[in-house]
C-alpha cells in the first residue's frame, strides 16, 4: 500500500489527482502538502486566503501539512523548508509524494530531482492527459468540479478572466494560445466542489486586483 501526500494547490489539478488516487487500491492518501506565504496569509500563487485552504482540507477529510514560506522567498530557503516537511512526512509514515502536473517536463524533473534519495517516490496521476479532454471532462456539469479562476496572467489572458468559474462557457472563450487547464501559467484556481471532496466549500467574490504583474480575484469565505 502506497501511503501519499499530495502536493495541494487548491486549484482543480489538484482536486482532479485526489480523485485519481482515491480510485488506486494501492493508494492511502495520508495528506495534503501546501506552501503558503506567510506574509500574506495566502496559498502560494494562487493567492487563496489560508481559512479557504482549511476548509478544503477539513472538506477532503485530510490532514494538511502546511509550509509556511516568508516572503520573498529565495530559492535555498523554499528547498530547506520543503526538505524538512519531506523528513517530517517520512516520519508520519508517508511512502509518496503526489503532484497534479500535467505535462512539463521541468517542473516533472524538479520535482524528481529532489525528492531522489528522500525515501519519498514522486507520482504523477494526471501526467500525460490531453488537457482539452480533461478540462471538458472537469467542467462536465454532472460528474465535474466547481471552481474559479483566483489568478490571471494578463500577458497571456485578459483580466475579465480573474474570478469567472471553470466551466465549459469560459473554455469556449478561451484564446486558442491558452491551454484549456492553463498548465503554462496563463491562470491558477480554487475548488470549491469536487468528487473527492465530501462537501462543498462556500465563497463570494470578492476584489479583483493587480499585483506583482497578474490579477488576482479574492475570495471569501461564504
């Protein structure tokens, strides 16, 4: 039995791999693993308050293990604090480090790179699905998730974008140069219902503002 910490961002990849993996019977997925900046109180990137965070987690029916990371962050300081969350990890039992990385190879590498010689294995549920058909296949009203886009890069998509929903209206609205799971950074989000989660976590919109060259639409806890 493969007991798994997921790499949690928050955002759809994420709720997408715990699903995954919930239907492995060689999987126990024993946690959610978050990097959070600290200084902010928001997860890493996605710029989601940390009391949303929590209610994922309590909502997945998962432990969190949270990495608190100052701001700015250098690299060395990012790599001693992931170091020390794999060594307490090991600790709790966990065998695996899952990721809902889809198809770039640096980052894959990265990652492989340093968990090598860790005692921790990588896995990687998602990698190598067609993201149009998994973006089709999230947003399927029935069996799909909820979730909205928390983050924008105006260089790739228009700002309009930062707060829509992740449904199959905004994929039809989406530049062809867009990957449909913005797997390239054009966008990141925040889920708010999905098949692995067993309830839903209630959000408002809030402010949708530009900071340190994307938009960022803030969510509140409902």
């Amino acid at each position: 039995m493969k007991r798994v910490i997921l790499s949690w961002s928050s955002g759809k990849d994420s709720a997408w791999a715990l699903g995954e993996l919930h239907r492995d019977p060689d999987v126990e997925v024993v946690g959610l693993l978050t990097t959070v900046n600290k200084t902010h109180g928001r997860v890493a990137m996605h710029a989601v308050r940390e009391e949303l965070l929590r209610s994922q987690a309590a909502a997945a029916g998962l432990a969190l293990e949270q990495i608190d990371l100052p701001w700015p962050c250098p690299n060395g300081v990012y790599e001693d604090l992931m170091a020390g969350a794999v060594e307490r990890l090991l600790s709790a039992g966990a065998t695996h480090m899952a990721f809902g990385d889809l198809f770039l190879e640096d980052i894959r590498a990265y990652r492989e790179e340093r968990l090598a010689g860790t005692g921790l294995k990588p896995l990687f549920p998602l990698w190598g699905r067609d993201t149009s058909e998994l973006a089709h296949a999230m947003t399927d009203p029935e069996t799909g998730l909820e979730a909205y886009l928390t983050c924008v890069d105006p260089k790739q998509l228009a700002q309009e974008f930062a707060g829509r929903r992740y449904d199959r209206k905004l994929l039809d609205e989406l530049p062809s140069s867009v990957d449909s799971c913005g797997e390239n950074g054009e966008f990141h989000t925040f889920v708010t219902r999905a098949p692995a989660l067993r309830e839903d976590v209630a959000v408002t919109l809030g402010e949708v503002v530009e900071r340190d060259g994307f938009w960022f639409a803030d969510l509140l806890p409902d």
